[in-house]
C-alpha cells in the first residue's frame, strides 16, 4: 500500500487539474454512451492521463476504466478508474463528483482513493485506516435510525430495485434523507456526516474502491 500511495496521489492530482479545466464549461461537449449514461471529454481525457501513467510506471500492471475498458485485468497488480464518478452532477456544476482510484493485489482491493478537486478533498483508505486530507476519520458509531442521516444515489434506482413501499418505509424512519450521492455520499459515511450510504446499482470501479475506505474507517460494506 505505501510504495504505491505517493503515485496513486500524484493520479488524483494530475487529472483533477485536467477536470477542473472543464469544469463549468458552458461550451462542454456531452454525449451519450450505449448504456444511456452520458461522458464528457473531461471523463475520457482523464482516464487517458491516468492510464499512460500507470502503462509508463508500472507497465506489468492491470487497468480497468470505465471509458477505456480492460487492459491486462488478470495482473497481479490492477488498477480501476473512474475519471468522474457523478458525471450528471459534473455536467450540472454540482461539485458531489470525483475521480475514483483503486489497486487490487490478487483480486483484493489493497487501496481506495476519492479525489474530489473543487472542494479539495482527497480521501485514502487501505481497508485498517482512512484518512481525509491528512486526518484520520472514521464512522459515525449511531445505532439509532430515528436519528440517522440516510444518502443514495438516485432515488428511482432504489425504488426500482426495493420497491416503492420498502423504500418509502426506510426513508421515514431517518431523521434525514438525502441524495448526496456518488462517491460523495460514500466520503460523507466515512467521515461520520452520515451514517448510511445506499447505491443499488455500481459497477466493479464505483463499489470495489469503497472497499478499503468504508472498512478503514471502520465502517461495514456489502453488496447484499
């Protein structure tokens, strides 16, 4: 984990100056992907950085990206990147984005980072301490759901996936329901500003890096 921290840093820097560049672009360019999400050349330009980087530094690496596909994934080393996690926040100029970096050593995920470049924050988690711009967080010990701060993504997605009913009954009981989502909802769990974080649908470069941060920070996280 620490021989490979400063390079993972310098990942999230570099390409945060590359977002932020497009950032707020009246004139950003948006289409739509097969899958009906949308990208940016902000999202292909920066995992572009971020794969040249990992192919010069350590060329016997893995990559996985979201706009760039696979490279090499059965490596002993594999990286996966999400240049912009929350693009339809990006696009609207709500600064809930960022970049998200994770190293898995033989499949386990060894190394989590959330960079979010407006706000500055930079998030690091190797699954037994998170730390969020140079500070130790951890989650917020609150058993109580009466007086529990509750975050997803998209509503429609956990009313499709829960049902309308489930889903009603859960956001009641919480004393606040927001969708802070993205990686952004997964920052605010781990640095105890909330205490749950509900996303139904990722893919394996949005869960897998939450990983290390959610568990460093002491906090629980599955997919069932």
């Amino acid at each position: 984990f620490e021989q490979f921290l400063p390079f993972a840093q310098s990942l999230a820097e570099e390409s945060g100056q590359l977002i932020l560049s497009h950032y707020l672009d009246p004139h950003l360019q948006v289409e739509c992907k097969v899958d009906g999400t949308p990208v940016t050349r902000a999202d292909r330009d920066a995992e572009n950085l971020m794969r040249k980087r990992i192919e010069s530094k350590y060329p016997g690496h893995g990559i996985i990206g979201e706009e760039g596909g696979a490279l090499n994934e059965d490596a002993e080393f594999t990286w996966l990147l999400d240049p912009i996690d929350g693009t339809k926040s990006f696009i609207a100029g709500v600064p809930l984005f960022g970049t998200l970096i994770c190293l898995k050593h033989l499949g386990k995920p060894i190394l989590g980072l959330i960079h979010q470049p407006v706000l500055k924050q930079m998030m690091i988690g190797n699954g037994s301490k998170t730390i969020l711009n140079g500070n130790e967080v951890k989650v917020r010990n609150h058993y109580d759901l009466k007086g529990s701060t509750l975050l997803s993504t998209d509503e429609n997605d956990a009313r499709h996936r829960f049902g309308d009913e489930k889903w009603s009954e859960l956001t009641s009981k919480v004393a606040t329901y927001r969708t802070w989502g993205d990686c952004y909802g997964y920052l605010l769990l781990a640095s105890s500003r909330a205490d749950a974080m509900i996303d139904p649908i990722v893919e394996s470069w949005d869960f897998h890096v939450m990983i290390p941060i959610v568990e460093g920070a002491g906090g629980i996280i599955t997919d069932h």
